[in-house]
C-alpha cells in the first residue's frame, strides 16, 4: 500500500490519522459535487474520480497535528482547498487547450471549453457553501487567496513588463498561482484545529514555499517526463506559449542549443500546422532535457525546498514536523 504523497517511514499512528482524513476528504469531495441534474453531477465528479495528489489537503491534515486533528472543521477545510483546486484545474485546461488531465481526457476535450468553465465555477460555488459553515474569516482567507489565484493567472497571460526578469517574473507568477491556495492549505488545518497563531503563521509561510517547490517540481516533469509518468501531455505549456522555469533557465543561456530552443517555440508556432507543432516541441523538449537550464531549474527547486524545511525549525518537535521535512524531500526527488 502506498504511503500518501510517496512519504516513507511515518509514524505509524500519524500515517492511520492521514489516511483516515484523506479517505473523509476523499468521500466529503464526492457528496460536495453531487447535483440535482446528472450532467451537473458527472462533469463534477470527472476529475474527483480521476484522482490525484490529493496534496493541498494532506498539508492541511498534516497541519491539523499541530492542534486536534480530530475536528469535523478540518476535514471541511481540506475539502474546501481541494475542491477549490480541481476548479482551478477545469479552467485551466480550457487556457491551455489541454488534451489530457491526469492521465485521462481533460473536461474541455470529452465536452467543451463551456462545460468546463460552468463546471469550474459550479465548484467554486460549492467551495463557498462548504466555507460558509466554517465562518466569516475563512470566507475572507479564501477571498484573499481565489485574488492571489486569478492575479497571478493574469500576470502569467500578459508576461513580464519591459526590463523585467523574466524569471523572476515567473517565480512571482508561481507564489501567487500556486503557493498561495498552498499556502491557504497549510493556514487552515492550524487554524481549523485549533493551533496557536505563531503556528498557523508558520504553517502559512511554510505552504507558500513548499507550494513554489512543488510547482517547480512539476515544471521540470513536464519537460523530462513523459504523459505516463505525468499524467498530462508532455509540453503543453510550450504549446500555449508559457515559458516554464527550465525554459527560461535555458533561454538564458547563450549557448547553439538554447538559440535553437527559442526558434522552435518561437512565436510563429501558433500558427504552424498540428503536426508541425508537434514536431517542434518534440525537437525542443528532447534539446532542452539536456541542457544546462534543467540543471539550473532543478538547483532553483532544490533551494525553494530547502527554505520551506528550514521555516519548520520553531514548530515543536515529534511526528508531522518530521513528515513536513519528508516532504520537502519528496518534492524535489520526484523530478529527479
């Protein structure tokens, strides 16, 4: 049996407790997106039962061992940051144009782009309700963090503003895209278990970075997977124009490689034929797993994860301390 997130070696009372609330996640995700209408309740459960990481609510649950993991609010708080992100996911898909989403079929390509953009937002809605019972202020963290969310999704669209670092523009892109609901993820199970304000600050902090980590992580998969190991199509955000962490490490180089890299993904690959597109990402792919800006991306992943481990140092010693640890760990060797 696998151990959530690939974790190895939990105390073993700690890992009965997060598989338990990961099995309550899991079957409070599947009442949340029930509808009334069966077409409603089919494209709302598409990616619930297309599984995966399930990470935002295991750092909430991992979280809530700072406090009483017991309460029935800390289960409602990670099925909130889960649902919220499978929202995300359905818009996404439609920005990107993306084939695949975990392996499968994305929502926009077995319906279409308006049925995934209602289905987002239907599960944003259902976020809400679910928010509603856990009171005003986490109504207003959520607010805060759905701002974050579609900020960075903007600044990601309209790119770097002149003069501006490309890369540094993109790690901004990623805080506020991803490390924020993180962020958020990490803040509720404190929060919601009752831990002191000191931890909830550390456990914010904390799900802002790993959250940068784990996007970065992701990044570098997208480039040296292939769609079995990672669930989606290989490139697609070459496809769309998004310069990824390891392509902007490269293009930063001045080496034939990265020359050629930019002319492949240049802009007049919008409009090239299908196949020709694929063609190129496929060349520029194949360049870019063995240049010098992967290695460069994998060294920026390992610093994020690295000052995501050291913001755990004031929280008390025992087993979710040591499991946070594991995971900025696991985070970086899943790229590698």
């Amino acid at each position: 049996m696998t151990t959530p997130f690939g974790l190895e070696d939990l105390d073993s009372d700690l890992e009965s407790s997060l598989r338990d609330g990961l099995d309550a996640v899991e079957a409070r995700l599947r009442v949340a997106v029930q509808s009334s209408d069966s077409f409603v309740s089919e494209a709302a459960s598409y990616l619930v039962e297309a599984g995966g990481k399930r990470f935002r609510p295991l750092l909430t649950l991992l979280a809530a061992h700072f406090g009483d993991p017991t309460r029935s609010q800390v289960i409602d708080a990670a099925t909130v940051v889960e649902i919220t992100h499978l929202a995300t996911l359905y818009h996404d898909d439609v920005m990107d144009e993306a084939a695949l989403r975990r392996g499968a079929a994305s929502a926009n390509a077995r319906w279409d782009n308006s049925v995934a953009i209602l289905t987002g937002d239907f599960l944003f809605a259902r976020a809400s309700q679910i928010l509603a019972d856990l009171g005003p202020q986490a109504v207003l963290l959520q607010a805060l963090t759905f701002e974050q969310l579609v900020s960075g999704q903007i600044r990601e669209t309209i790119g770097p503003s002149d003069g501006q670092d490309r890369v540094q523009h993109y790690l901004s892109v990623v805080a506020e895209k991803t490390g924020s609901l993180i962020a958020t993820s990490g803040l509720f199970g404190a929060m919601f278990s009752g831990a002191s304000e000191s931890i909830q600050h550390t456990m914010k902090e904390f799900g802002a970075s790993i959250g940068v980590a784990f996007q970065l992580s992701d990044d570098v998969l997208d480039v040296a997977s292939d769609s079995s190991e990672s669930g989606k199509t290989p490139g697609t955000d070459l496809r769309e124009g998004v310069l990824t962490l390891p392509v902007l490490q490269a293009l930063a180089v001045d080496d034939a490689p990265a020359r050629e890299i930019g002319r492949l993904i240049g802009p007049e690959l919008a409009q090239a034929p299908a196949n020709e597109v694929d063609q190129r990402i496929e060349q520029a792919l194949t360049l870019l797993r063995t240049h010098e800006g992967m290695n460069l991306a994998r060294a920026e992943l390992s610093r994020c994860a690295s000052d995501a481990r050291k913001l755990l140092e004031p929280l008390p010693d025992g087993a979710a301390k040591q499991a946070l640890a594991a995971l900025t760990e696991v985070v970086v060797s899943r790229s590698v």
